[in-house]
C-alpha cells in the first residue's frame, strides 16, 4: 500500500519497503545526515594530506627531509591505527544500544578533534608537545571514524529497500568520495586567497575548523534517526530467547533441588518429604489466606464427595491463563510451578508432624475416605481455588493414575496409611508434570532458536550462553559474540578488501605528492585537479556498481574479476607513471580509481551480508578498519619506506598491489563458500 500524503508514514512491507516507517522526504533526509557525518571524516583525512608542504614545517622540527616525512605519515597512520578499537567500541555500542546513539557520539566525537587540531600551538611555540598533542588528536579521530564509517555502512544498509541495498550502501562510499574531493578543493581555495607565508601561520588552520559547519549539520539531522526494523525486530528476539534460556536454567536447577530432597528423606519417611523454606512460598499462602481459599491458619481440608473437581496447587490470580500446563501450552508452566510451591508446603508439614507423632492443630489437613460408589477413593492433595481453570485438575489427574477426588466441605480424619497413599500418588503427580514442563521448555527453546536461525539470526544467542555463562536479561558482548560465532566472516571481509584498502590510500594520498617529484614533474594544481576529478568519476563508479548489484549481477564475482585484473597490471601501470608525461599519468591514475570504485560501490552490501543483525555493526566495523587501518592506513608509511629502502618509486608499489590483488582474489572465493548470499542482491 502506497500512502499518498507526504506526511503519511509507509510501513515496513510496502511498495517503498523502507527498514523503517519513513516518508520518502524522511527517507531522503536520513540518506543527506549520514552523507554529512561520512564527508567530515573523509574531508579531514584528505585535508591533512593535502596540506603536508605547511604541516610538516609547522610541527616537526626542521633536518632531514626524509625523516620529516616519515614523520608526517607517522602522525597520519596512528588515525589509523586506534580505527580498529574504536570499531570494537560503537560497534557494541550500535548493536546493544541502537545504530542512533552510535552515529550521534561517532560525529561528535570525529567533529571536536578537527576543530583542535585548528586551533593547536606549533613546533616554534611550544616544542615536542605540539606534534605529540596532534598525535593524540588523530588518535582519537580514528576512533571516532572507527565507529561512524562502518556503522553509517550497516545503517544504510538494514534502511535501505530490499531492492536497492547496493545503490543505497555505495551512498555511504560515495559521499567519501564526495568528502575527499572536498578536502582537496578547500586546500586549493585557501592556498589561492593566502600566500605561502600566510599559509605558515594561518592559513593552514581554516580547512580544519570549517569542519564545523558539516558536523553541526549532521549532528542535527541525526537526532531524530529510527532504528532499522530487522536490527529492533532481531534485537527483540534475541532479548526474548536470553530470558527463555535463563528460565530454563533456573527451571533445571528447581527441579534437580527437588529430586535431591526426596532423595536425603531416607527410608524413615515414607513420603520422601523434605522443607523448602521460601519467603516465595510465605508470601503466597498469605494471600491465599487474605483471599480466603485457605481454611484457618493455612490448612488444607480433604474429604468426601462425588464432586470431580480437584488439582494439586492452589493457583494466584495471574495463573488463569495456565489451564494447558500438561498439554503442551508455554502458559502452563505456571501451574506446574504453583504445583512446586504447594508441594514444597505439604513436604515442611508432614515432616513436622512425623517428629511430633501426629498432626499439629496448626494448619493441619484432614483426610477422608470416599463414601461414593466404587468404594474407596484415593484423596487428593490441594484444593483449587475459585481462578484456576479445571483442565489443570484433568492433566493432573491423568498424571497421577486413579482419579481422586476433594470435597469443597466437610472433613473427617483418616488413617496414616490412607493419608501415606494419597500423599504418594500426589506426588508422582508433581514428579510428572515437572518432567513435562521440563521437555516442553527444551522442546520449544529448540524450536524457537531453529525458527530464529532460519530468518538468518544467531541461533546460539538462544541456546548458549558465552563459555556457559549465564548472561543478563537481554544483554550480552556482540565483540565476543561475534569472535566465537562469526570470526570466520571477520577475517574473510577484512581479506577481501585488502587490495582496495591499500591501493586506495597508495593512489589517492601517496602518488599524487610522488607524481609531483621527478621524473613527472606534475605541478601542484594539475595534481590536486587530477585527484578532484577523478575522485568524481570513482563515486559515480560507485553508484553504478551497487545498482548493477541490486539489478542482479553477482557481487563477489564481480570484484573477483576487478582482483584478477589488478594483479596484472599493478606493476605495468607503475611503469607506466614513471614514463608517461602528465596526462598519461592523469589516465593511468583514472583506471586504478574505476576499478576501486567498483569494489567500493558493492563492498557495503556484500560484506553487510555476511553478519546477522544482532552482531553486524561490530563485525562490519572491525573487518573493514582492521583493512583500512592496518593495511590502508599504513600504506603510504610503508610505500615511503620501501622506496627510501630501494630507491625505486616503480617496483615497490607495484609489487605491493599485486600481492593485495591475489589475497583479495582467495578471498572471494572463500566468501563465495562461507556467506553465499553476500553474491546476491535481495
């Protein structure tokens, strides 16, 4: 069903499908806050490469020039490194508290950092502390960007229609592209309005404090973000079977409890009764008191009657619902454990009056023998109150064998062995009926977490606690969750985005400041109007990959063949950039983009695929920053060291991508075995 007017919400299921109850406009305004969020992280990685000429004089000391730009991409690689833990860290808090709050502190946290880093005092002002102070800021920017690129991911992902998850998850990508070609063309204006030595003193700062304007934006478009339905829905069940399993734990424990106080009865006393003190138990025989289904002083009268009505318990209000206890019914637990409870009042009772010889004239119970046809009639136990439904009574009977009746009034005293008869039969009866509801529970924990599994949730959440730890009502660690259940899917996502990780931060950061050294001599501009441009064309790539995704074209299979590719011409393509004047250079520069941007373009939908709800936030998030950090974010570092090691800026690139190419190639195969729906559109 289609609602007509723009305020009218569609719900989850129609033509839209959206994973939310959105209007379009909402829908179209959720797509522009998470843009905004993903520019400003990608704006400052890219404004702070772009400004290395003025950064690395304004906080490194002067001396070797190598060593200042080791130093440098040092600085830019520990925004990297702390990625990973800041991915553990709101990927538990996106899958335990909601992707909203997640996105809201990730941007803050990105925004704040950026702002500082403006305003931080130079080399000349205050010494060793300023690089130190810009090392700690970066670090604290990749924890943020650790946690809002990744879960900005997954959120477009679970929102988006069935039908167009690939072109919405390459959104996220492209507004990166969008965020990067903004940081460069920011460096190019302010350089353009200041001089070299205005640029040394000032300058420099602009582009990091203008970060503000974007963050506000985001931070207000977010706070009224709803959480995807399958991430509320899976959350939920998650939640419900956590406090089936817990309940049967404890259900376990009841019942082995019982079985060991019959057991220590011994054979001085017939009926195997053994004291359950419970405040519970107190508690409950008051009210009954107070509601007056209790004789005086709490006792329980037996007697004579052709009357069929009798159970074992004696029921409260909320167990109305209860009357399928024995037949199969989850509300009927609630007998059997009023049937506990009353047993647990008869046991104290009659142990008390065996030390004494007799019965005690406080709450004590009379028997009767049954003066109805078919001579004597074994008595029941308990009287059921005015609430409790009759079919109780009817499975407890069929539990016990014969059927015994209690008479509502009247009551004459029996002998000890007619009492020991009924007493025995009474409570086989509970013995049964606890067996029963202990098979229903497993029965239907087993179903519910087999059905959980079947719509693609994380059955062991049902069925196991982590090392058989019981956990909290509805909480639980998605980070070790994910380790013990889903590491396989962790390190296949990070293995298969190795090649795009490394290539990406080699080409956009690394090579253009290489291509303007000999022996290309690019000038500045045609290299940042090289970069701005093709920056554009990769988005777009991106764009089209994940709607070619949505429209059928296998995912993984296609990044297999891009992998394939790119291993064949990594080191030609370098060779290339050493012989080629700049507009060759500018041509080979835009085929490596195309062919990253494909990858890029399906990499949120596919590798969203992989991980149920419940955990996807952190799985995503920590695969794809472990990638990005530990190979992507290193990569210029690396490549710098490889060529000052060598003193060749051709072979050790690369080298470097073809090896990343044929890891990323095994890794799509294996991903094709592991998490085949991630090669599929929905």
């Amino acid at each position: 069903m289609v609602e007509q007017a723009a305020g009218k919400k569609l719900q989850h299921g129609s033509s839209h499908g959206y994973g939310a109850e959105l209007t379009t406009r909402q829908f179209a305004v959720l797509i522009v806050a998470i843009a905004l969020g993903t520019l400003l992280e990608w704006y400052d990685f890219f404004a702070y490469s772009q400004l290395n000429a003025y950064l690395t004089k304004v906080f490194f000391p002067a001396g070797d020039p190598a060593v200042t730009q080791l130093s440098f991409w040092g600085v830019y690689a520990v925004g990297f490194i702390s990625r990973p833990v800041g991915a553990l860290l709101f990927g538990h808090l996106g899958d335990t508290r909601g992707r909203r709050i997640c996105l809201l502190v990730s941007v803050t946290m990105m925004a704040i950092p950026t702002v500082l880093i403006g305003c931080l005092p130079t080399f000349a002002q205050a010494g060793i502390a300023a690089p130190i102070l810009l090392a700690l800021l970066r670090a604290i920017q990749g924890l943020a960007m650790g946690g809002e690129f990744g879960c900005a991911m997954v959120y477009l992902h679970e929102i988006a229609p069935a039908k167009a998850k690939g072109l919405v998850g390459s959104i996220g990508f492209a507004s990166a592209m969008v965020g990067c070609m903004l940081g460069v063309l920011i460096v190019v204006i302010v350089e353009a309005i200041f001089s070299p030595g205005q640029m040394l003193i000032f300058g420099w700062r602009l582009p990091f404090l203008l970060s503000i304007i974007s963050a506000s934006a985001a931070f207000a478009l977010r706070m009224h973000m709803p959480e995807p339905e399958e991430f509320t829905r899976e959350r939920q069940q998650v939640i419900q079977h956590n406090l089936l399993r817990i309940a049967s734990q404890r259900s376990a424990s009841l019942i082995s409890r019982s079985s060991s106080a019959d057991g220590a009865a011994g054979s001085g006393n017939s009926l195997g009764l053994k004291t359950v003190d419970s405040l519970a138990v107190a508690k409950h025989r008051k009210e009954q008191q107070e509601q007056g289904s209790f004789g005086p002083q709490g006792s329980v009268s037996f007697g004579s009657s052709g009357a069929p009505l009798h159970t074992l318990g004696s029921l409260s209000e909320d167990d109305t619902d209860a009357a399928a206890a024995a037949t199969g019914s989850p509300l009927g637990l609630k007998t059997i454990d009023s049937l506990t409870i009353t047993r647990s009042q008869q046991q104290r009772k009659q142990q008390q009056q065996q030390q004494r010889g007799g019965f005690s004239p406080q709450g004590s119970a009379s028997f009767g023998s049954a003066a109805g046809s078919g001579g004597a009639q074994v008595q029941r136990l308990c009287s059921l109150s005015e609430n409790a439904p009759a079919a109780a009574a009817a499975a407890a009977a069929a539990a016990a064998g014969p059927a015994d009746q209690c008479a509502s009034s009247g009551t004459r005293d029996v002998s000890f062995a007619d009492e020991a008869k009924s007493k025995s039969l009474g409570l086989k009866a509970i013995d049964s009926m606890m067996v029963t509801r202990q098979r229903q529970q497993q029965l239907q924990q087993q179903q519910d977490a087999d059905q959980f599994a079947a719509s693609g949730g994380d059955a062991s959440i049902a069925i196991e606690g982590i090392a058989g730890v019981p956990e909290k009502q509805g909480e639980y660690v998605p980070a070790l969750r994910l380790l013990r259940k889903h590491w396989g899917g962790v390190l296949l996502q990070f293995l298969f985005e190795a090649w795009v990780s490394i290539g990406f931060w080699v080409i956009s950061t690394w090579l253009p400041l290489q291509l303007r050294k000999a022996p290309v001599f690019m000038p500045e501009k045609i290299s940042q109007a090289m970069l701005i441009v093709n920056l554009s064309v990769m988005g777009a790539v991106q764009l089209a990959a994940g709607w070619a995704s949505d429209k059928g074209m296998p995912r993984v299979w296609s990044c297999f063949a891009v992998f394939t590719a790119a291993a064949g011409i990594s080191v030609p393509v370098f060779i290339g950039f050493a012989r080629c004047g700049v507009a060759g250079c500018w041509l080979l520069h835009l085929l490596l983009m195309v062919l990253m941007g494909w990858v890029l373009g399906v990499v949120p939908a596919t590798c969203s695929s992989i991980y149920p709800a419940t955990v996807r936030s952190s799985g995503f998030n920590l695969a794809h920053n472990m990638a990005m950090s530990w190979l992507g974010g290193v990569s210029p570092t690396m490549v710098t060291a490889l060529v000052a090691a060598t003193g060749s800026a051709v072979l050790a690139p690369g080298l470097l991508l073809v090896v990343a190419a044929v890891v990323s190639m095994v890794a799509a195969l294996a991903l094709l075995k592991y998490a085949p729906a991630a090669n599929k559109s929905s």
